[in-house]
C-alpha cells in the first residue's frame, strides 16, 4: 500500500523540475521575441553621446497632421540654440493663414513705433524703421486658432498672449538688435513681464531680413544656412525668413531671471519683402 506512494514522490519532483526548466526557456524565448521587435532594448551609453553646441545635429521631427487645417506641408522643431533658448517650428502657418494675416494688416499699416525706457511710452525711432499694425486677440476664428496653436507650442496660456501684430520691412528697413523684455514700471503693469516671443515669417525673403541673436552662445557658422546669410546676419546666430516658419525664443531663463542672449534684430531687407507676425506673451494674463 505504501509502495505507491514511494514512488509517485521522485516522479513528482522530476516532473515540477521539468515545468520549471520549460517556464524559463519559453520567458528567455518571450524575451529574445521582444528583444528581435525592438520592444525591449539593451541600455546603450552610445545614444547621449551628442556633441554639446553642435547646432546640426539636434533635429527632432514631429509626426505629420495630415493636413487637419489645410495643407502646412511636414512639421518639425528645430532647436538652434539653448543661450537663449531657441527653436524654429518649420511651416507653423499654411500659406493661407499667412496670406490672410496680411490681407487683413494691410489697410492698417502704421510707422512702427519703440518702447522710451525712460518713459515707457512709445516713440518714433531710426532703429526700427518698419511699418505694422496689432491684430486684436480671438478677433476671429482663423485668428483664434492660430493663437491655440501658439499655447499649444508655448505651452504659455492664450489670455498671456498680447494681440498678434503684424509687420512689414521693405528694402533697407531693419529693427536693430533690441530685448523684448521691458525695463520700465509702465510697460509690466498689464501682464507683467514678456516671458517669450514667436515671430512668424508670412514671406519669404529673397535676401536680407534675417533674424540675428548677435549674444547666442555657440558656433554660429555651424548653420546649414551660413553661405546664404547676409553680412548683417553673419553678426550672430541668424533664421534666415521662410514662409510659415516660426521662430520662439525666450526672453527669460528658467528661473525667470532676464535672459541676455535673447538679444536680436531684424536685419535689412536688401532684395524683395519681408512679412511677419510677433506673439509676444507675459508671466501673468494679458487684459485685451
Ligand atoms: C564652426 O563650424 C564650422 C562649420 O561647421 C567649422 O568649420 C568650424 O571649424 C567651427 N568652429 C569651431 C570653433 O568649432
């Protein structure tokens, strides 16, 4: 009677060794399987190994909408600079939307005006010798969903946002290299301080009217673009104008301190014109 079960026991245990023996080949077999998709992967120190201030080689790409609000062509970020921090978000705007930002500035333009730092009024002035006009905030719903898009990017609410405005440089006019931060009382009372800029090409140019950051820190000859870049634009890290582009930089560092780099201009237009738009955004809700 005993004998049965004697023997049943080594059977026992042979059998639970073999379970175990097949439980760890079949989770090795899941693990090469998942190894051979790309779903696991090795830890490798070879992917961090990105040379700082090398400005070719931090591109991302972003995925394609589709087209969802017209035809804007591929989207990607690029970041060109981190003193100040700045990144080029390619074909931002459609064609259309850039087309309709200056049908509607157009009846409106006005010689553009500088900030007085002693007064905090605005002035008349040889350095900035465009003409433009302020496009109220949600005026529209082509307006409204641009400005969703920019706090998208931004991740800055729209009500931070002040009206989007809209300028115009013809051949020979420029905006010298300037901060968009104030420092005067007058100018901060609504809002607070200018956080951020996005400056939006609506036109190609076909030479001149760079943006140039003549404080960025960095090999400022390293961009693609460097052959193609004006004398004034050789003066510093420059985003040479193409139609839908967008340009954010900011004007604060991350512990809100005034950031020094940030200084920029607009460069002379020597052939052709030059259209943009500027959000500029606060610390705190801008009252419209
Ligand atoms: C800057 O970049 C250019 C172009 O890539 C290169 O020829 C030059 O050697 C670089 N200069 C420095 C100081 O790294």
């Amino acid at each position: 009677m005993a004998k049965p079960r004697s023997s049943r026991h080594p059977a026992r245990k042979s059998s639970s060794s073999t379970m175990v023996l097949t439980l760890l080949l079949m989770f090795s077999f899941v693990v090469l399987i998942l190894l051979a998709l790309g779903i696991l992967s090795m830890p490798s120190s070879s992917r961090n190994s990105h040379k700082a201030h090398d400005l070719t080689s931090i591109v991302r790409k972003t995925s394609d909408r589709n087209g969802a609000d017209g035809e804007r062509g591929e989207q990607w970020v690029e970041v060109i600079s981190w003193e100040p921090r700045a990144f080029v978000y390619h074909n931002f705007l459609s064609r259309e939307e850039c087309e309709y930002l200056i049908e509607l500035a157009k009846p409106h333009m006005e010689k553009s005006t500088v900030v007085d730092s002693e007064t905090g009024k605005s002035k008349d002035s040889r350095v900035r010798t465009s003409s433009g006009t302020f496009l109220a905030r949600g005026r529209d719903k082509i307006i409204r969903n641009i400005e969703q898009r920019i706090a998208d990017f931004t991740f800055i609410p729209v009500e931070n946002g002040e009206g989007l405005q809209v300028l115009h440089y013809e051949v020979g006019q420029k905006y010298e290299p300037h901060f968009d931060y104030f420092l005067d009382e007058y100018n901060t009372q609504n809002g607070g301080q200018r956080m951020a800029t996005l400056l939006m090409y609506l036109s190609d140019v076909e030479e001149g009217g760079e943006t140039v950051f003549p404080n960025a820190k960095g090999n400022i000859s390293a961009v693609p673009w460097w052959n193609e870049l004006s004398e004034c634009g050789k003066g510093g890290l420059s985003v040479k104008p193409k139609m839908g582009d967008a340009l954010l930089f900011w004007s604060m560092k991350p512990d809100a301190t005034l950031d020094e780099h940030s200084l920029h201009g607009g460069c002379p237009v020597i052939k052709g014109n030059k259209w943009s738009s500027t959000k500029w955004m606060r610390i705190h809700e801008y009252k419209a």
